[in-house]
C-alpha cells in the first residue's frame, strides 16, 4: 500500500490534476483488505471519454500495476448526488 | 431506479444530513448496469461507527431494500485522498 501511494502522489495525482474537465479526485484506501477505490470526477461526459480515448488512463494504471494484487476494475457512473461538506 | 432515487432524495438523503459528523455524501448511478454506489464522508471514524451501531445505517437500508436486486454490500474506507472542484 505505501509504494502504491508513493507512486500515485508523486506520479499519477500530479498530471492527473492537469487533464481537461478534472473536477476532483478522491483515493479511498482499507489497509485491511488492500483494496483501493480511486474516485475521479469529470465535468461531463466526454471529459471522461477523453481521458480514456486519449490513454490517458491506461497510462496512470501502468504506473501502479505492479503494486496491485488483481487487475483494476474500472466503472463509470453518473454523480447523481453530490454534498461535499 | 427511479423509485431508489425517490425514496432516497425523500427519504434517505433529509436524515443523513443530520447525522452527527457527517461530512458528505456522493452518490453514484449507472443506469446500464443498474449499479449504485453511495458513498458517505465522516468526519472521524467514531462518527462513522455511530451510524452503525446506532442503527441507523440499517434502518437507511431498510428504506431501499425494496429496489434492491441484491444485498447491498457495504465497505469502510480510509480518505487518504479528497480533491473536489
């Protein structure tokens, strides 16, 4: 888990930051389980699209793929609620 | 998911609002998929157990088992990450 933070603030979060449309980003970690749930927001939908078309994306996963355990899954979904503090 | 989605912002959403340290709320939807994912922010990890074990959490279910084609699975997470907007 510490290297695959390593890497992914140093390297993934960064230049993450950067892309067209990034509304927000949020990297949720069980050290019990190991798993990791990394949240991305995008301002629409073709912003998250681009981010795939692009290889963006796969990008980043390479990044990290040898710190994980299994292969990433990736789901989209529509935010239909969103109340941050 | 149109009937989830009325109990829910009726409902559910009203109550956990007043929930003592809630932080926030996101909730994911995919319509193709018919997938939800209803993510809750805490302030601390004391207030996230409360809403357990007081029952309250469980009770939130109750509301929506009904839509439900499955056990709703539920998973606590680290935020390690939380960048929005």
């Amino acid at each position: 888990m510490d290297e695959f933070l390593k890497v992914y603030n140093e390297q993934v979060a960064p230049l993450s930051q950067q892309q067209q449309g990034r509304a927000g980003t949020v990297l949720l970690t069980n050290r019990d389980t190991g798993k990791v749930l990394s949240v991305t927001f995008w301002g629409t939908k073709e912003d998250m699209e681009s981010s795939e078309s692009s290889g963006f994306y796969s990008n980043q996963i390479a990044k990290v793929a040898s710190f994980l355990a299994a292969d990433p899954v990736t789901e989209r979904y529509d935010v239909t609620v969103q109340r941050i503090g």
